[in-house]
C-alpha cells in the first residue's frame, strides 16, 4: 500500500508544519508555564550560586554585597513568572512581554518546532499507516477496532521517538532558556554535558505518553467512521451515485479539536513532569522519577498543580490538532487524486499497447 502511505506522510507533514508555525507563540507558553516551579533559597534543582555569581559578574569576592543583590533580584523575578504561570496565561505573556523584549521571545526556536513538528507527523503516520496495513493483511479485515488502534498508535508513536525525541529536547531548551543561545549552541552543549543520553531526558514518560497520539488518533478515526457512516446511509436513503469519503475542512477541524481535548485531559500530568525533567531538573544531580514528581506536583499544589500550564496546552493543541487534521484531510485527498490519475494513466496505456 505504497500510495496510502505517501499521501498520509506528506499531508501529515504538510499539515503538522503548519498548524505549529501558525500557533507558536501558544507553544512558548505552554512550554515555559509547564517548566515553572516556585523558587525559593536552595530548593531550585538548577539554582547554585556560582552560576548566578558567573553570570551576573562575580560573586561575594568580586562583586559583594552587589552580586548577592542581583541574586535575590534574579530570584524575585523568578517568583514572579512562577505566580504569573499559576495565575495564568495571559499574566505570563504579559510578564514575558515587559521583562524580555517584545514579542521575539515569542517565536525562539520556530524553525526547530516547525522541523520537529512535521518530521513527527510524518513519521508517525508512516508507522502507523504501515503498522495498519499489515494488520489489515494479517487478519483479512479492513475493520479496525478501538483497542487495535490504540495499540497500533502506541507502536507508531514509540517508532518515531529515536528521531523526534532529540529534536524535542533541543526545542525545550531553546524555549526555556534564559541565555537566549541558538539551536546548534545548546545542541552542543547538551551533546558536550549529558552526551547521547542527554537527548532522551525524560523518555520513561512516554510510556504513558505514546497514549496521547493514540487516544487522539483514535477517537479522531472512530467518529470519522461513524461520519462516513452515516453519509452513506444518507446517501443510499436519498438514492445519490457518489459519497464523498474524505471529511469536509470544517468537520475535520472540530473532529481533531473533540479528539485533541480527550487526550490532552486524560495524559497531561505526564506531559508536564517530563517538560519540568528537561529543564527544571535538567541540571540536578539526583532526579525524582516521573511519579514522584506527579506526586510532588499533587501535594505541594493539589489537581490544579497537576494541570499548571494547561490553559495554553489546550489552547494551542487544540487549534494545532484541529488544524493539522484540517490541513492532512484536504491534502491527503488532493494526493489521492494525483496517485490515482497517474494509475488510470498507467491502466490506459496498458490498454492500448493491448
């Protein structure tokens, strides 16, 4: 099925770049209000004094009483993203826009997303389009339940992360990162620190987080049935020729929305401790596993710590996802149709030399 799988590649790809250019600065948002926790004396996992005293100039021995003021002031900003990020959105991008210079801030790292963002659509589909199609040979049957499609989007999302996952790493720490160095100066310097294993901080969440694709895609192909479905009961009852089997932009825009919401709600918790190990706890010399950091999350904030950070999680996943699938569903049909005329071309010629 070599056609099936190029047309959801490349309209995957397609729609997965532009749905995260389109909403980037939500991503920002996301990625830093997940990443925020209160600071306080010694309790910041990447907090040491020498490196503030670096940074600013010199500690007590050059800078004295100086350098001690630009850490506590260092430390009060901090505090005051961590209240914004818990008061919400908006106090966030407010805060981000005043202390940071505008609405540059807002877009570091787009090139990386977009790149990450498509090359993790398009393999993910590949996967999950080949893992498909042998189901479909194996059993005889194109009727893929709910289980079957949870499992095949878990095996798909688990194919692409080697590659994705890196790429994931290094836009994080643009996003978070108070030194606004680039994409091939953090690359190198978490290849330099951490080495190889470096790009994969946080990978043991995604045992829980494969499920997020596959929730989503799942839902998303099980209503999309129940659609086509009914269309073609319609169809039959109204006596018309041709059904149209590909979704209209509008339904598959708030068909990927409904998708994104269920998902988003059901994993988030996870999503948030594994953004918060690759930064907060990128530096600490002993990290806390992903359940524990849910369990600190939970005690110290109650549900609503489990969830910081989620207004723009939903916000820009749930327009990202319905765009993506907007986009991925009018594609895929426009490379449908270039791959069957070229196979009725082929068939007509073949014809004819007959």
């Amino acid at each position: 099925m070599p056609e099936s799988v190029a047309s959801e590649v490349v309209s995957a790809m397609v729609g997965g770049m532009f749905s995260a250019s389109a909403l980037y600065p939500l991503e920002v948002l996301k990625t830093r209000m997940q990443a925020e926790s209160k600071v306080s004396s010694g309790n910041n996992p990447q907090e040491e004094t020498t490196d503030d005293d670096d940074e600013h100039g010199g500690g007590s021995s050059a800078g004295g009483s100086g350098g001690s003021a630009e850490i506590v002031s260092k430390q009060q900003l901090k505090n005051e993203y961590s209240n914004a990020a818990q008061e919400g959105m908006t106090s966030y991008a407010t805060l981000m826009y005043h202390h940071e210079g505008g609405i540059a801030p807002f877009y570091s790292g787009v090139v990386t997303s977009a790149v990450q963002s498509a090359t993790e659509k398009a393999l993910y589909f590949f996967a999950y389009t080949f893992f498909k199609n042998g189901y479909v040979n194996i059993t005889g049957s194109s009727n893929i339940g709910a289980i079957s499609n949870l499992i095949l989007g878990c095996m798909a999302e688990w194919a692409h992360l080697p590659v994705t996952l890196p790429i994931d790493c290094v836009t994080t720490a643009i996003q978070t990162d108070d030194k606004n160095r680039g994409a091939f100066v953090l690359l190198g310097t978490i290849l330099s620190e951490k080495g190889i294993g470096g790009f994969y901080k946080g990978i043991q969440a995604y045992t829980v987080l494969c499920l997020k694709p596959a929730i989503q895609y799942t839902v998303y192909e099980q209503v999309k049935k129940i659609v086509l479905a009914a269309r073609r009961v319609n169809s039959h009852n109204s006596r018309q020729q041709l059904v149209d089997e590909s979704l209209s932009a509008a339904e598959a825009f708030f068909l990927g929305m409904f998708a994104r919401i269920v998902a988003t709600m059901l994993t988030y918790p996870y999503l948030r401790a594994k953004v918060m190990l690759q930064s907060t706890y990128g530096d600490a010399k002993v990290k806390p596993t992903i359940p524990q950091m849910i369990a600190e999350q939970l005690s110290s904030g109650g549900v609503w710590g489990l969830y910081q950070g989620i207004g723009p999680e939903l916000t820009r996943g749930v327009f990202s996802a319905a765009l993506m699938m907007m986009v991925k569903e009018r594609i895929g049909v426009v490379v449908r149709g270039l791959i069957d005329g070229r196979e009725m071309e082929k068939q007509q010629q073949q014809q004819r030399e007959h």
